[in-house]
C-alpha cells in the first residue's frame, strides 16, 4: 500500500486530508470524531475576539435533484472564546499527537498577532493558518479578505507574524481577487512557509421569489455570502496550480475548494497540494467520507505504481501552460460510437446553434438502431471536414464513450502560436486562412 | 411424452442466463449517484451480515470499485453471490427510505454484484491479513454458505480451520440448489476458492459420521461448527410416488448444476407440487429448459404461498400455470407417470385447507417434482452428537448471539438452526458463531456487532416514516412500542 503520509513545510500528518477552518473543526469534541473516522489534519475554526453571528446563515444551490452543488455561508469566525480554542487544541494535541492541529487565526494588531502566535504555540499547535479570506463580516473590521486582497497589507501582517513564528505559517489566501499568484508571492516575500487556497467567494445563491429576499433570510434581509463546495472546485483548482506554477511563489500549498471524494482530492494533488482541506463535503455528509478518500486514493497510487503520495504531487503542474505553447497544428475531432448513441440528437442541436454546425442529421443506413433508436428517425453524423474539434457535443452527450475525440494526422510539425508569429515576421509562412 | 432433453445449447444458455444482467459502469454510476448516501441506513440494518451499504455505494459513483468490494466482503464473504441470490426486496432494498419519496429502491444488490465482479479472482489481496495464528484448531461440518462464512471469520481471526463436505464440491447449495439464472455454480466455486485463499482447508468426500467419527473431531479440534444445512424434501405419501418421473426438486435442480443445461431432461408437461421458493425455481427452469407447460399445484390460495412476491412474478412471467386449492391425491401411470389426480380444498374455520370430497380430477403430466419444503436431518444430529438439543421442529437449539449449542465446544447455524432461510442469513450466522467460538476460545469478544436478522413482520406497526415499507425491523420495533408501553 502507497505511504500517505506528508509534510508540509515541516507539519506532519499520517495523509493529506485536513478538515479545513469552519463548522468542522469548530470544537474538540468535533475534532475527535474526525480524528477517529481517520481524518489526518483539522484546521480549528479561526480564532479571533469571539464574534456574534446571526440566524440564519447558510444558503445553497441545488441543480436539479442535486443539493448542495454550491454552499454559501454569511458565518464569521469562532464564536467560541480564545481561551477555551486553545485549551481545546491542548487536549485534542495531547489525545491524537500524529495527527496535524493548526491554529487558524485572525487579528489586527502587530502585538495582538504576537499574542496570538505565542498562545497557538503554547498550545500545542503543529502549526498556524493566517485567514487572510473571510469575504464578509471580519473585512468590514479591516480583517480577513480586506487583509487578504491587498498583497501589501498581506506583507506587512505576514511580516509581524513571522517575527514570532516558532512553528510553520500558512497564509490562506482569498480568491476574491484578480490575480491570486500576487498575494501569494507578498507571502513568500514576507517569509511565510506555506499557502493555502481557496476561502470562500462572494455570492448570492438564490433569491426568494415570493418574499423577493435572498437566502440566508433574515429578519428581512441578507447579505453576500462566501461560496464554496464542488461548484468552486474549478476556480480552486485554478488558483492552485496558478500558484505551483509560479516561480516566484514556490511554497508548499494546502488546496481547499470543492473536494468531496479521493478523485477531487487526486486532482489537487496532482496541480500541486500537498495538503487538501474539506469543509462543504463534511457538511453535507460528516466525517466519514474520509474512509472512502483514504481507501480510493491508496488504490489509485498502487494502480499507477506510485510508491507515495509525494510521487503524485505536482505531476500535472508543468503540462498546464500558457496558450501560446499549445500546438496549432494539433487536430482532434469527434466520433460517435453507433453502437451506444441512443439518438437524443442532444450533439446536433448542441453543434448546430452552440458552435460550428460541423454535425449533420442523416438516414441511419448501414448503422441501424443501435441500442433502440427510432425506425425512420434522423441520426446525427460528424461532418468530419467542419469539425473543429471542440469537445462540446462530446460533453452534452448523455452516454459515457458514446462521443470520444479523435486524434487525426494533420501531417504538420507542431507549431505553436510563438512560432507561427516568428514564421510570418520571417515571411517563412503566409497567414494561416480566416475560418469561413 | 416423457422426461427427455428438449433443448439445445444455445436455446438453453440464452434461457437460463442472469436474469438481472451485470450492470455496464454507466449503469452503476447512474444508479449509485442515486443514493442519499444516508447516516446509520436503515438498508444496513436490514443486511444480516451488516455490509455498510452507503460506504460501498459512495466508492462506486468515485470509482473506487476495489474499495467498494473490499467494504462488501470484509462484512460478508459470500458477497458475489449474496448480491445475486438475496431476496433484496424484503431485505436491504425493501428498507432503502428512496421509496418514502415515491422513488425506487437503490438496485443494490446489483450494485454489489458490480463491484465483485469487478474483483473476481483477486478478493483475498483485498483483505485484511489475518491476525497472527491463535494456535486453535477448528472443525466445520458443511461446507455451505453457513460453513464458509464461519470458517472465513474464524481464518481471519487466526485459527487453523478444516472444513469437512460430504459432497465432491463445497459451496452447499450455492453450488447445487440455487436457481441457475441467479447464481452459477462458477461463481460459487469462485467464492469457494477465496474462503480457501485465506488459508481455510477444505475436505471434500468426506461425510462426518460416515467417512470420519464426530469424536475424532471432538478430540482433534478445539471446537466444532455444524453448518450441516437441511435435508431430502419432504414425501407425498401417495401412491404413484416411487415412478420414475417423480423428482425431488432439489434433485432436479441438482442435474442442472451438474450436467450441461441442454442436456437436463425434462417432461413435456411438468406439475411441481408446492409453492415455496424452491417450487417456483423449480417450475421456471422446468420452462425454461423446453417443457411445453409446467404448472405449479398448491393445497392453499395465491394470498397464501410461502414463495416472495417477486419469484412470484417471475414464474407468471416465464408462462407457468398455478392451480390454487388442489390437494395431489394420486401420482397415476403404470411404467411412467401420466398424470397427477387433485382434489379440490377449501379453507377450514382455522384456515387449514380441507379437501372437497367429490371434487377430484387430473391433470395430465408426464413429470412430477415435489418441492415440499426440506426436512430436517434429526437422525443424522442424533448420530453424530446424542446429546445436541434439539427443538420441536428438528432445529438445532443454540445461543442466538454466539451459535453455542447445548454440547461444549460445539456451536451451529445456518439452515440447520435457523429451520432453511436465506443465504446470507447462513452467513451471518457462521460469522456470528466463529465470533462465539473465538470468545470460548481465547476470551476476546470481537468489535464490530452482526446485525439481528430484520426481515419483517407482516402486519407490525411502522417505525419512523409512518409509510408502509416492506421491511420492517421488528427488534428495534418491539423496544420502541415495548418503551412507550404499547405492546
Ligand atoms: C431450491 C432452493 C433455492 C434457494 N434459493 C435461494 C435464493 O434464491 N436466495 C437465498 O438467499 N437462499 C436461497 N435458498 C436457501 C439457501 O440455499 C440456504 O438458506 C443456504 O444454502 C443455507 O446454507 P447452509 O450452509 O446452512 O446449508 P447448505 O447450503 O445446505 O450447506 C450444508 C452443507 O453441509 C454438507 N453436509 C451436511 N451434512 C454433512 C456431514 N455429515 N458431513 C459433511 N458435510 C455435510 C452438505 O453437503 C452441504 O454442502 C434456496 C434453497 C433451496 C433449497
Ligand atoms: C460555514 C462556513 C464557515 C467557514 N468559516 C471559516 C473560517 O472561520 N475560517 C476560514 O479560514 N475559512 C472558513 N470557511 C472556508 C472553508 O474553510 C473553506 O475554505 C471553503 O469552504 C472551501 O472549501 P469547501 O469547498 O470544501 O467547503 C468557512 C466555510 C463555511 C462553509
Ligand atoms: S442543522 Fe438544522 S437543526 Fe441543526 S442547527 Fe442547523 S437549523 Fe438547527
Ligand atoms: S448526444 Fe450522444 S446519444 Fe445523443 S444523439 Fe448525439 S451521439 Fe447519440
Ligand atoms: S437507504 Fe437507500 S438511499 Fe439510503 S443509503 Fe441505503 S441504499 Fe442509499
């Protein structure tokens, strides 16, 4: 069986899965259930001068039968007091010594940040998140993502902090921003030891229509909320690898945003955590779904030949790269398998008003009806020449292998658009013809 | 008109193949995404042998079909052919709560056979490692699904166990007596070589009593589990009975276990008495391999047969005849049957059917097969262990929790105990009595509790929902009704 085990810029823990700062990880009775369903790390719920949060505070977005395909939230840090956080992070340290118990924190002043990192470390704690992120309430106060969308502010704090750094900083950066590699090399510069990423987006999810008040409701009114669950997983996976790839930010990353199973766990390693955090998941489904990320992602190493799950970090990272390094003269297009299409014609109306209408409705002939096709009914055919190779219609196909794309010799060595533009300066290459 | 082959090959395979195909992986990702994935399932509950459905089912829709398999067979060994065999409606899938939102049960029998094939032939490296040897040596009288289920926990615990099987394959009636549609003797033999991978002896030919003394057993081991199963179904006491084409149904079904499908032979017109499960296996393959009609003829009415809804429907579908409230009376033929004479019944004040003097006729037939239920084997128990108890029935007697019996060092389950119920009630029986043997024998309990058998009480009072779902789980019932002092 591969060896899970990481460490991230010295914090250890037995596999990669962390319960990522929110609900969670709120207490050390929830710490322990986690830790008992086999969880590797918890990050506690950010500690900060208790706060008072409102009822209600959670809205979600469902997609047809399908709940909980993105979370949004209008929560602030832990309610709970500084001194019972850090006592419970003792006990929860004492009981579980090989597992990762990071301190999250979030305060202002440069002494008040010192006090902080002395007591996190007193505790007990393996190491400390700085949240840079929250997007609603703690920004008001000049806290969380108001820190966090500013690369100088990030410096400046980031600086303090280390002046009192004994154990590893991690600086869990917002997405609320433009450009996410910039915080994070305003992290580097100030000497933190590591990333993590995403918090949560601003959202609405969801308007009540009669009332004609969004969810979270209440009293009246809401308010933005931060976004997450596996609608964000994209956009996380984005701001990842954006920053593995980054030469001037170069940190060990802890990745958060969307996971729920080993395979979205895989992913993030594989764009370069080394770490992943879970929270909407753990929401939805409690801590066990750990067992499944343990066992799959074990499985999926022995399979690959990887002796580690070291070997999987950042194996996808070099081959994402700017659009001006992919091959033009690479050429792919459709093919659908007869033998599976079920004849929704779901790839013809797809193609023919959402992209280059390079899909035809022909007799079935030869190809007969396949898995229950219609007698007589029109079924669609790839206009092999008007392909563009798009995957579009391989993606609304409903039937798994149906649609797949096919590699197809161009005969021309690859040439990149770099390339293309120094062939045509040189007059080596007349322009390449506008599509008709 | 006789019973003669009348089939071919190929007609044969494509009759008697899975009646429920093996799902394709988009098949079993649709369905798997269906379920709710729910917290302390009631579908677990309803699992004798305790398989943590909703863990199995979420490693599917990821993919994880190796994790998947290893969450089934680390709660059931048998779990490839329980996923085929188990009555799933008054089981798992009878209690899934999609059905209290008007939608259908997650398939998960299906779901689980996809996840064993999906291992098949490399189950035991997906397992555990034993824990280290106990020293204890163990003896298993049968090798049926009660047999393999012991010795399986019990080689997993660390002690050095022999199975004993009178039969020339091991399996019991996995391999020999189980619908052909459902479970091939293949994957039987399959799961066969997996108990065995675990480091399980296996003896087959060898019938204690018979071919071994039970005290040499009782000398050389450390504790003995009788998995011995049932016996030869039960007789008419008609006249006709001893011609030739007057057939067990267990026999019948044995040949097609045992010879090649297109060569069993069958009657042109085929009258099975009785209307258990067995019964409608019975009647469907008699169909199924070539008969013209096959008819099943029962004492009582259609609201009161023992066979499940659903076989039910599968015999209706497979074209058979049901003639209700006919008592046999005469097996008629000379040299060979011709027919079957009944009598009409009629319920008695007690329910009983009571047969209408006068209202005899025959029915013409060329084959009989007797499906009366199996009787217990009372006097092979009493041979071999004068001093087992045993109740009215002919059950063996044994603690519930651990399968001791009243003889020391000797411990049972399955049919044999439990009077013939279902497969992976055998199972969950012989892990439960290897967990009894292992506390008798090195003091330990084991973590991790077999679920009580839950299969419902027809008429109990719903628990929960307050919609009328088949399953019920009448312990937990009786406690929460015995709590609010109602019953
Ligand atoms: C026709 C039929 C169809 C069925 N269909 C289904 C179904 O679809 N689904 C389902 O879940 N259940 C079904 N069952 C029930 C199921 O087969 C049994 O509940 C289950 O096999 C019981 O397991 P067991 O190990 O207790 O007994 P068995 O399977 O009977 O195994 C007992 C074994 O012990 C051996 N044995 C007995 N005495 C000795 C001895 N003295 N020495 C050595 N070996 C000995 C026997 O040869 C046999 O192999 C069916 C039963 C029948 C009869
Ligand atoms: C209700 C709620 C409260 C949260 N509280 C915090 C917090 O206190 N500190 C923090 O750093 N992140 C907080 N987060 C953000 C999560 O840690 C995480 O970054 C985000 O939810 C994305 O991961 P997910 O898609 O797995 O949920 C919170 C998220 C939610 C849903
Ligand atoms: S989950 Fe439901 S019951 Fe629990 S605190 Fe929230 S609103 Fe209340
Ligand atoms: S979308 Fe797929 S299944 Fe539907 S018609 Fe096109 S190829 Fe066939
Ligand atoms: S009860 Fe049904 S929906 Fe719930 S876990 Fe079991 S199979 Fe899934």
């Amino acid at each position: 069986m591969a060896d899970l085990s990481i460490n991230l810029a010295g914090i250890r823990s037995p596999n990669p899965f962390w319960v990522a700062s929110a609900p969670p990880s709120n207490t050390a009775y929830q710490c322990h259930r986690a830790f008992e369903a086999g969880w590797g790390g918890v990050v506690w719920k950010t500690i900060g001068d208790p706060i008072v949060n409102v009822s209600s505070r959670y809205s979600s977005h469902n997609v047809g039968g399908m709940r909980m395909v993105g979370f949004n939230n209008i929560e602030l840090i832990s309610d709970r007091s500084i001194e019972v956080n850090f006592k419970e992070i003792k006990e929860c340290k004492e009981r579980w010594p090989d597992r990762a118990v990071i301190a999250s924190l979030m305060t202002d002043t440069r002494e008040n940040w010192h006090d902080m990192m002395k007591r996190a470390r007193d505790a007990g704690a393996d190491g400390v998140e700085l949240n840079f992120g929250c997007p609603h309430g703690m920004c008001e106060r000049g806290m969380g993502s108001a820190v966090g969308q500013n690369p100088d502010v990030i410096e400046t704090i980031v600086g303090w902090v280390m002046e009192a750094a004994e154990i590893p900083v991690i600086v869990k950066l917002t997405p609320n921003i433009t450009d996410i590699t910039q915080p994070a090399r305003a992290a580097k510069r100030a000497g933190a030891d590591a990333i993590s990423m995403i918090n949560t987006i601003n959202s609405v999810t969801q308007v009540d229509l009669d009332r004609l008040v969004p969810e979270p409701y209440v009293d009246g009114k809401s308010a933005h909320g931060g976004y997450c669950g596996p609608a964000v997983k994209p956009i996380a996976l984005n701001m990842v690898h954006s920053c593995a790839a980054d030469p001037d930010v170069q940190l060990p990353i802890s990745g958060i945003g969307g996971i729920g199973n080993w395979r979205d766990a895989a992913e993030f390693i594989a764009l370069g955590s080394t770490s992943v955090q879970v929270c909407t998941a753990i929401m939805h489904y409690g801590f066990r779904i750990v067992e499944d990320m343990i066992d799959g992602l074990s499985n999926y190493l022995d399979d690959k030949g990887m002796d580690s799950v070291n070997e999987l970090c950042g194996k996808a990272v070099k081959v994402v790269d700017r659009w001006e390094t992919l091959n033009l003269n690479y050429k792919r297009i459709a093919s659908i398998d007869y033998d599976k299409c079920i004849g929704c014609n779901l790839c013809y109306v797809a193609c023919e008003d959402g992209a280059h209408q390079a899909i035809a409705l022909t007799e079935a002939g030869e190809r007969g009806l396949g898995p229950g096709r219609l007698p007589g009914k029109p079924i669609p055919e790839i206009k092999d020449e008007e392909c563009v190779g798009c995957n579009l219609c391989s993606i609304v196909c409903p039937v798994d292998q149906c649609i797949t794309m096919v590699d197809v010799d161009t005969g021309k060595p690859p040439m990149t658009w770099k390339e293309y533009q120094e062939k045509l300066a040189s007059g080596e290459m007349k322009p390449i013809p506008a599509h008709p | 008109m006789t019973r003669q082959r009348r089939t071919d090959q190929e007609t044969a395979a494509r009759m008697m193949a899975d009646i429920e195909p093996a799902y394709t992986d988009q098949q079993a990702q649709v369905e798997a995404d269906r379920c709710l994935y729910c917290f302390d399932a009631p579908c677990i509950m309803a699992c004798p042998t305790g398989i943590d459905i909703p863990a199995f089912i979420k490693k599917i829709a990821v993919q994880n079909n190796r994790g998947a398999a290893r969450t089934i067979l680390s709660s059931n060994i048998l779990g490839a052919s329980c996923a085929r065999v188990c009555p799933t409606t008054v089981l798992c899938e009878g209690a899934c709560v999609l059905q209290d939102r008007d939608q259908k049960p997650i398939k998960i029998g299906r779901l689980q056979r996809y996840a064993t094939d999906a291992v098949a032939g490399k189950e035991a490296s997906l397992l555990e490692k034993p824990a280290a040897a106990t020293g204890k040596k163990v003896a298993v009288i049968g090798g049926g699904p009660a047999g393999l289920g012991c010795a399986a926990e019990m080689a997993r615990l660390g002690h050095a166990v022999t199975i004993f099987e009178r039969r020339p394959e091991a399996g019991g009636l996995n391999t020999y007596g189980i619908a052909y549609y459902k479970l091939t003797p293949e994957v039987s033999l399959d799961e066969v070589e997996v108990v065995k991978s675990l480091g399980v002896e296996i003896r087959c030919g060898v019938e204690v009593g018979v071919d071994l003394p039970m005290a040499d057993l009782q000398k050389d081991y450390d504790a003995v589990f009788l998995g011995v199963g049932l016996g030869h179904t039960y007789t008419l006491g008609i006249p006709g009975e001893d011609l030739p084409e007057v057939m067990e149904a267990l026999a019948f079904i044995e040949e097609i276990h045992t010879q090649p499908l297109h060569e069993v032979a069958v009657g042109e017109h085929v009258v099975v008495i009785g209307c258990g499960n067995t019964a409608i296996d019975a009647v469907t393959q008699a169909k199924r391999l070539g008969a013209t009609s096959a008819t099943i003829v029962y004492r009582r009415g259609e609201k009161d047969m023992p066979a499940y809804a659903y076989e039910y429907e599968i015999a209706k579908a497979d074209g058979c005849g049901f003639v209700f409230h006919a008592a046999p009376v005469e097996v008629l033929g000379e040299s060979s049957v011709t027919g079957l004479k009944v009598i009409r019944t009629e319920p008695d004040a007690e329910g009983r059917a009571r047969p209408v003097p006068g209202s005899e006729s025959v029915i013409p037939c060329d084959m009989v097969i007797k499906a009366l239920g199996q009787e217990k084997q009372v006097q092979m128990l009493q041979t071999l262990l004068p001093d087992l108890a045993l109740d009215a029935k002919g059950r063996v007697v044994r603690d519930e929790k651990t399968g001791q019996t009243s003889v020391p060092g000797v411990f049972a389950g399955g049919d044999a105990a439990n009077g013939g119920r279902e497969v992976v009630n055998a199972v969950a029986e012989g892990k439960k009595a290897a967990r009894g043997i292992h506390a008798a024998l090195c003091g330990d309990a084991v973590e991790g509790p077999v679920q009580h058998t839950r299969v419902g009480v027809p008429g109990s009072k719903p628990v929960g929902s307050g919609l009328d779902r088949p399953v019920r789980v009448p312990e937990a019932e009786a406690e929460y009704y015995a709590a609010k002092g109602e019953r």
